[in-house]
C-alpha cells in the first residue's frame, strides 16, 4: 500500500436516524470495504426495534458505517475496534464532526482487544463482524467472541463474509434469525442464547 493511495478519501451516506444523509469520509486503505448501502439498509430495517439504546461493538470498523448507522438510530454506546491508524484517525474525525459522544475508538488488533476485555463485566447487546474477506479472521474471532463473555444472553452479532468463503463453524448457541445474499457477500443476524446453567 503506498502513501498516495492512503491519501484518497471516499465516503459513505447515512441512510437513517439523528445523522440522516451525513456523509463518512474514510481513507482508501487495502481491504476496507464498507458495507454497501442496501446491504445496510436490510440489516437495519431487521434490527429496527433492537437498536435503540443497545450497547454494540463494531469489530473491524473499517469506515465505521454500521457503528455510525447504529449511534444515528438511538445505540446508547459503540466502540469501534480497528487496527489500520488511518482508518482509526478518520472515524475520530467523524466523531467529532458528528458530535457522537456515544462513540469510541479504540486503534488496535481484534483479537488483542477481545483478550484484553475479557476480564471485563462489560457485556455487548449488538456485534458487528465484518472482517477482511481473505484470511481466517472471522472464525477466528467468533471462537474468542463466545470464550470472552461479551455477548449478553439474547444478544446479537451480524456477520457479513464473502459468500465464496468456508464457511466458520458457529457456536451452537448462535441461532440464526435472519440472512441474505447479495451479489459476492453473505450476510447474517444470529441471535445468541445462554444455557440456564
């Protein structure tokens, strides 16, 4: 990746809620690709009366779009996790642009992080899983999701992965309620349920 292509900035709209058709500039880093607009509006008009003052973390943040698109329609809390510095200086910017002082940055490694917050009491109502396409992340990151305790009973996280892709075992406790296709992505919302034990 060279220094001028990280020098290009893109953007993305708002479809929904307090920030409706602001825009989210993001820089053009190798591998974020924020989900598409539809994709976004499917997986919100799902989650329309879960969102409003859930607590969620969007892992892989990239642009930040569905964290951004949850703190516009009513999340109390998102913590956007992301490794890529640039990335983490522009959803910064964007939070502060937005006054969306329900939003935190945090620039490091998914797993690092999942590791470190797992002695944490904090637990999570809504997940973002939107990892880089190639590589094992995502099945990686959902074994260590579920050891981490960061999902509260009845919780829900949202994948979204190449449709081509092996697909990650899921943990039997991760009901699926609802998924789709579109183009070359697969996209899912699973419900997480706890034993009674």
């Amino acid at each position: 990746m060279t220094q001028l292509a990280t020098q290009k900035n893109n953007s993305v709209r708002i479809i929904a809620g307090e920030y409706r058709s602001r825009k989210l500039g993001f820089p053009n880093v190798e591998g974020l690709r924020p989900t598409a607009d539809r994709i976004r509006e499917t997986l919100f008009n799902w989650l329309q009366d879960s969102i409003a003052g859930e607590t969620c973390l969007d892992l892989f943040a990239g642009s930040g779009a569905l964290g951004f698109e949850a703190l516009s329609r009513g999340a109390s809390q998102v913590d956007f996790i992301e490794l890529n510095s640039s990335a983490v200086n522009s959803i910064r910017d964007n939070i502060d642009r937005l006054d969306a002082k329900h939003g935190n940055v945090y620039c490091c490694d998914a797993l690092e992080w999942l590791d470190r917050c797992a002695q944490d009491s904090k637990q999570y109502g809504l997940v973002f899983l939107d990892p880089p396409f190639k590589g094992e992340a995502l099945a990686r990151v959902i074994v260590k999701l579920e050891s981490a305790n960061l999902l509260r009973e009845g919780g829900l996280v949202y994948i979204e992965k190449d449709k081509q892709s092996i697909d990650a075992d899921l943990p039997s406790n991760w009901i699926e309620a609802k998924s789709k296709n579109a183009g070359l992505v697969q996209f899912g919302l699973y419900n997480v349920l706890r034993s009674s034990e």
